[in-house]
C-alpha cells in the first residue's frame, strides 16, 4: 500500500490538554485558541481575515488508528458503530475537520473560535467552506 507525506502548515496552541477535558465537538464549549502557522506558510494565510469561517484540517496526533467501531459520542448506551459513520477521533486516518471563525489575525496566529482540538495538534490545511469565496 501506498504512503503519503504530510507536512503541517501549522499547529493549535490551546487550553485542551488531554482528550478528556476537549468537548466533542467545537460548538460544546470549546475555549477560543491559536492556529500558529509555520512562518514558509505566511503567504498562504495571507488573504485570512477576521469574521473568516474556515475548515481546519487537523492531524489528530493522539488518535488510535486500529479502532474501526466505537459507541457514538462515547455513550455505552449506543450500538457500535462503523467509525465511518461517526466523527471519532479514533480512527484508521486520524484526520479531524473543524468549521470555526476567526476572530483575530496577527501575522501567522489566527484567533478562532470552535475548535475542539488539543494543544500541539499538527494543522494540515485550512480551507473556506463551500459558497464563501469569490471566484479567482
């Protein structure tokens, strides 16, 4: 099987440290926090403004790439469930996406709200959402 390189264009600095204090997802109370890009990536960021809606693309560093099954949202109660059909973290390719507003730029940090991921989480993309940009 094939592989594929990676490289992060950035990584979240936040006050979730550990998987049991990150909410399941961005709009459950995650704190606001830091996307630092990498300075190469500077250019790329450029045209990010405050009051932006992104698509983060994380790496979920921290994931269990052997789980295929889980119980949705950690709830005993619920079947198992093809993790393909869940928004796990644990899965064979730990790649988180994350919709969140920008609330601040300063450089190569980007301020935004709702985003669920821990500190030290590699960013792999950020992209606008679908409808929000003018043709280029």
């Amino acid at each position: 099987m094939a592989e594929y390189v990676l490289r992060p264009v950035g990584r979240v600095e936040s006050t979730l440290r550990n998987r049991s204090d990150a909410p399941n997802q961005g709009d459950e109370g995650a704190p606001d926090c830091t996307i630092t890009l990498e300075p190469g990536y500077a250019t790329a960021g450029r045209d990010i403004a405050a009051g932006s809606e992104l698509l983060v693309l994380t790496w979920l560093d921290r994931a269990d790439r052997d789980v295929q099954e889980v119980r949705p949202r950690g709830n005993p109660d619920r079947p198992e469930t093809g993790v393909f059909s869940t928004r796990s973290p644990d899965r064979p390719n730990p790649i988180g996406l994350h919709r969140v507003t920008v609330l601040d730029v300063d450089g190569t940090r980007l301020r935004v709200r709702g985003l669920e991921a821990l500190d030290g989480t590699p960013v792999i993309d950020l992209k606008p959402p679908l409808g929000r940009v003018a043709e280029r």
